[in-house]
C-alpha cells in the first residue's frame, strides 16, 4: 500500500460525526475531507473505531482532522453554560458588531446554512415547531463588555428558523462601552465574532 494513497472522511457537517472512510472519491452533495492512507491506516484496518472519533476543523490552517470524541464531550458539557464567541471571521453562526451604527448583525455562513436546510427540508413553509436542530430552536445571544456575561447591553433569543430562511437578523442596540464581546449557549461548532 502506497503511503501516498489518498482515502475520503465522509462527515455530517453539523454534528461533525464520522460517516465513513472510503476509497472513491464522494459524490458532489457529501462532505468530506482528504487524507493520506497512512493516517487513517488504523481505522481501515480496524485498530480504531471511527464512531469514538469526531471531525475538528482547524480555523487556522482551513484544515480539517479526526479528534477523540472524550475532548468534545468535556468541551460541550463546559458550554452548556455560557461560551464565549471568540473574535474572527470563519465560523458557522457570524456576528457582525457595527460599532458606529450600534447594529449587531446575526447570520449562518451560507455554505452551512444551504446544508441544514437541505438536511433538514426547510423551506418557507415549514413551522417553527419542527425545527429542533442539535437540541435547540433558538439561539440565545449575550451581548456584554469587559469579557464580563454580568455586563449586559442586551440579552437576544433568534430562532434558528428565522436565520435559516433569510439573509440575517439586525439587533440594534445603545452602549456607551467599547470592549465588547458575546456570550451564548453553544448549539454548533464554530461561532465568529466580528467588529466593523
């Protein structure tokens, strides 16, 4: 076996599990990332079982990896509290603080908005009631300053719904304060907190 051999991770881009590794290349609806033979070796030949495995994507390097699920299950039982939106641009759910209008902006990155709602079947005539999406049908946003959730300028409960089917949620808001940052419950994966 080649070392240079290329295998496929097929994944649920929502809920980042392992679908499977395979050898021909996906069809164009899967995701899935590339890797070479060599680092999968032990899951092909059964010496790790994919299913305690989930996908990590790598912001930084736009990279994605397998990684223990025990890290991703001590990391969501920690945000089922409050998780702080870390500052950048690359996430799946994007808030954009436009400091000069005082507008907080809320949207799902397209990509990954086009994959629930083809994952899901949504479309303008589904009800608020069928969308339960990771255990949630709102997305709950804090929006403080000084790192500091007790700090509250406004507290925000958008259904997921509402983000899917149209281009974004504005929020205006009034703050005299200048270091701001959002706190919320983490329903996905990756959250990007950005100011304008």
């Amino acid at each position: 076996m080649s070392n240079s051999e290329i295998r496929y991770v097929l994944f649920d881009l929502e809920s980042r599990d392992v679908l499977g590794i395979v050898r021909n290349k996906p069809t164009l609806g899967e995701t899935y990332f590339e890797e070479k033979y060599d680092e999968l070796k032990e899951f092909i030949e059964g010496e790790k079982n994919s299913a305690n495995y989930y996908v990590d994507n790598d912001r930084a390097q736009s990279k994605y990896s397998l990684k223990l699920k025990k890290t991703n299950i001590t990391v969501h039982l920690l945000d089922d509290r409050l998780y702080k939106i870390p500052k950048g641009n690359n996430g799946e759910i994007i808030l954009t603080n436009n400091k000069a209008n005082q507008m907080l902006t809320i949207q799902i990155q397209q990509n990954f908005k086009e994959y629930l709602k083809n994952k899901y079947q949504i479309s303008e005539s589904t009800s608020p009631k069928n969308i339960n999406i990771n255990g949630a049908s709102l997305l709950e946003f804090m929006f403080c300053f000084d790192d500091n959730p007790h700090n509250l300028i406004m507290f925000s409960r958008i259904p997921i719904l509402q983000l899917l089917l149209t281009d974004k949620v504005e929020l205006p808001y009034q703050s005299t304060q200048d270091n701001h940052c959002i706190f919320t419950k983490r329903i996905y994966n990756d959250y990007a907190y950005i100011e304008i």
